[in-house]
C-alpha cells in the first residue's frame, strides 16, 4: 500500500526535445461508507475528513509537484527547494490519509478485532501486551501538542515495533527510513473535534473500536518476510 | 492574567507542627502557614505568600461575538483549552526557575532561543489566548480611525492591502499556528506573519498589535474547514480596533513612530 510518486522523464531519441509526464494523485475512495465508523468517529467527521481536508491536501499535492516540474526544467533551485515544505505537508497528508482509511474498519466487517498471530506475538513480546500497547499508543497521542500523527511502526532493520509520533502531516518515513507504518491514528483536532471537542484521550480510547488490525498484520507480515 | 488577592489563613491547632494542607486555587495569592512548636504560650504564623496565573475572563459575554464566534466555541476554547493551559502553567511554575517572572519575560526567556523549554508551551498559549480575546469585541471590525488607519495605511499602503496580507498569512499556515499584526521596533513599522504552533512576535522581541488564533479548535465547530470565511469574520465583524489602538499607543513609548502632528492654529 506504499505510494510512490512518479516523475518520469521520457527522452524523444536525439535528444532535441524533453517530454515529461507528471504523475498527479486522486483521493482514494473510502472502502466503507462515512457513517460505517460510528458510533467511534461520526459520519459527519469522516465525510469531511475524506472530501475536504484529504482532498486538499490531493488537490495541493498536484499543484505543488506542477510547481516543482516547472523549478527543475527551469534550473530554478531556489524555487525547487522553496517547494519543500509544500510538497512534505501535503504529501505527506496524502500519503497519511491514505494508510489511515486502511486502519479503520466498521465493526460489521472486523474493525477492533486484536490481532492475531505475528503481529499479536511481536506486541507482547516487544510491549508486553495489546493493553501496554494501546496504552503507550493513547497516552503518545494525547502528550502531542499541536498537530500530528501517533504510528505502530516497524523498525525494518532492527525488527521490533516502536510507537513512535510525527507533528502535522510529517509521514513515518521523516522519523527513520527504516520505520514502516502498520497503524497510524491522525490527533489533528479536525479528525475528532467535532465530535469529542477537546477531550482527545476520549476520542483515543474509543478509536480502537474500529481500528483494522487485520490490515496491521498483513503489513507487518509482509514487511517482516 | 491578573494575580488576585484573597485573604485564606490556614492554621490548625496551637503549638502542633502540622501538615501544610496546600490547597492551591488558581485564582488567588495563597497564605499558607508554616507552623511551628515551640515553648512559647502563644502562637506565631509564618506566611509564605506563593501566587500563580488565573484564567482572565474575556472583556465581553461568552455569547457576545455571535454569530461570528458561537457561545459554544468560547465556552469551550476559552473554559477548556485557554483553561488547560493555565493549569499546566501553574503546574509548571511549582517547580519551575521562572517562577516570578511576568507572562511576558517567562515567553521570551523559556522560548530559549528557539530551542523551548518546557515552560515555554503554555506560557506562550496563556498569553496568546488573553491577547487573542482582548483582540476581539463585539460590533468589532469594519474600519479603523485616526491614527490606526494612517500608520496601517503609511505601512501597507492600503487598508484592502493590509487585509489581503493578513489573510494571506493566516491561510499560508501549515498545521496550527497564529497570524499576527505586530510592530517591529527595528524598521518602526507594521507588520503581518504568521507563526506556529506557540510562538508569537514576544519571541523575536516585536510587538504584537492583533493576534489571531488559526488552532483549528478555534473555527471548526464554526466553520468546519473554511478557514478563510473565519479569517474574514474577524477582520470585518470581530477585531477590536479600539485595542489595537491602545496597544500602540502603549507601544509608542517603546518605539518612536515619528513626529506627532500638532495642529498649528
């Protein structure tokens, strides 16, 4: 489920012109309906957490990488590297947007089920238990100030699972390359405000009701080969 | 956040030492006794006087700036969050080396130049959210007079174009963040930027004329995502031209904004 962006250059044979196709991105349906998470999240919250603040985040992505292919046919490195931050906000909103609407299920099709077999094995031998974990989990995204992301990551190279926190829309990847997101719960007030207002550690305990443990393990099953 | 004064002596017994029961309330300068044992018939009391932040009421009813800002998104930005800040301050300053300082050297000093300590948080959000509320008054927006409206013309050449600049910045922001119209001493002029997360001009040393809260905790009960239809409810409906007038005119005792006009009869 990793997304790559694509910047492809296809050279026209002796060199004379430079075509480039750019890769732009779409808002990945949701595989449930709005209303499917509740009473966890409320559907009023995953339609505008999908439609609007995903999409824009989509939306933006496109204009900043039109942006970027124009900077580097230009030789513009100033401007190429003035487009950093655009590109890291809002590619990183859609690439954790896009893992997140994985990690929810409704209940109806297995959403808070735990974990069995790998992954269940590796959480209590690297937390103690699946209550240790959520704790950890739970407590990681309340301390959060500001904005931000709490993960259930994987160290690939030193083979243990780690809770581990991103602010705003900074994706895994920022915190180690060798980290592979198996969970991520987005702490951003617009993912909960709505409904929990402030009180996020309630929004945090109630989210594991739908959270997809089923896609967490073939994740971690697949990575760990 | 005014430091209230209440009169709580706190003294059980005669010539028993006993426990102090510290009960701290966030809104008062606490007496607490220490008490000794001693020979001497009578008692005598000690008092350390320990004083922490309370949670400044904003100038105006929680419902006063409908329908731009809900009775709901005060009572619950203004009880809640504002309020949460205030008691982790005091939390902090039990143990903390800023204790008595003022709000405003405890933002500069635990900014630590940009490497904040962990005072730094809610220092800086307590002061921000009172600059925030008294930012704001009901009837507010529409058009600055006299003296405002010339320095923000003098600085952005148009009031439209100071309008569009603020707007700009707060709609620039990345994740939660300020936008502010503050005074830089060095230059002597206005100026717009947006900030993140705490941070406000006290921390590079300017002056702050408007602050604008941009958490989305503070529109999103209101406006869901539409962030520019809150960003332009304030400046037409909720900014408090009257205190940002008074701010600069405190803020001309700091920096010298020219030649006063004295009308020669």
């Amino acid at each position: 489920m990793a997304l790559r962006s694509v910047v492809s250059r296809k050279t026209l044979a002796p060199a004379l012109r430079h075509y480039r196709s750019l890769t732009t991105f779409t808002l990945p349906d949701l595989p449930y309906d709005y209303g499917a998470l509740e009473p966890a999240i409320s559907g009023e919250i995953m339609r505008l957490h999908h439609q609007k603040h995903h999409q824009t985040y989509v939306t933006n992505y496109n204009k900043a990488l039109e942006q970027l292919d124009a900077a580097v046919s230009k030789g513009d490195v100033r401007g190429v590297v003035q487009l950093q931050s655009a590109l890291k906000f809002n590619g990183g909103g859609h690439v954790n947007h896009s893992i997140f609407w994985q990690n929810l299920k409704p209940v109806s099709e297995g959403g808070g089920e735990p974990p069995h077999g790998a992954l269940g094995w590796a959480i209590d031998k690297d937390f103690g238990s699946l209550e240790a974990l959520v704790k950890k989990i739970n407590s990681e995204g309340a301390a959060l100030q500001g904005s931000g992301w709490v993960w259930l990551a994987l160290d690939n190279e030193q083979k243990i699972l780690k809770v581990e926190t991103t602010p705003n829309q900074d994706p895994l990847v920022t915190k180690g390359t060798s980290l592979v997101p198996l969970l991520g719960i987005d702490v951003w007030e617009h993912a909960y405000y709505l409904q929990y207002k402030n009180v996020r550690p309630d929004y945090l305990t109630n989210i594991w009701k739908v959270i997809n443990w089923k896609y967490a393990s073939e994740v971690y099953e697949k990575e760990s080969a | 956040m005014v430091l209230q004064l209440v009169m709580a002596p706190n003294w059980c017994g005669c010539g028993v030492a006993s426990a102090n029961s510290t009960k701290i309330s966030t809104n008062a300068f606490k007496m607490s006794s220490n008490r000794f044992s001693f020979s001497k018939p009578y008692p005598r009391r000690a008092y350390r006087v320990t004083a922490y932040y309370g949670l400044t009421t904003p100038p105006y009813e929680l419902d006063a700036l409908e329908p731009y800002m809900s009775k709901r998104t005060v009572e619950i930005h203004w009880g809640k969050h504002h309020n949460e800040h205030v008691e982790k301050l005091n939390k902090h300053l039990k143990t903390s080396a800023f204790y008595g300082h003022t709000l405003e050297e405890m933002v500069k000093a635990t900014y630590n130049n940009g490497s904040p300590l962990v005072e730094f948080n809610d220092a800086s959000l307590v002061w921000s959210h009172d600059f925030f509320w008294e930012s704001m008054q009901p009837n507010g927006g529409s058009l600055p007079r006299g003296g405002v409206l010339d320095q923000i013309e003098k600085d952005f050449g148009t009031f439209t174009n100071f309008k569009d600049e603020f707007t700009f910045a707060a709609l620039s922001l990345f994740g939660p963040g300020w936008v502010w119209l503050y005074l830089k001493k060095n230059g002597r002029k206005l100026a717009v930027a947006p900030t993140q997360n705490a941070i406000s001009p006290l921390v590079w040393g300017d002056i702050p004329i408007i602050g604008l809260d941009m958490w989305e905790h503070a529109y999103y009960l209101d406006y869901k995502d539409d962030r520019s239809a809150y960003v332009n409810n304030f400046l037409d409906h909720l900014v408090s031209w009257h205190s940002v007038m008074v701010r600069m005119m405190r803020a001309e005792a700091f920096v010298n904004l020219g030649e006063p006009k004295i009308p020669v009869a």
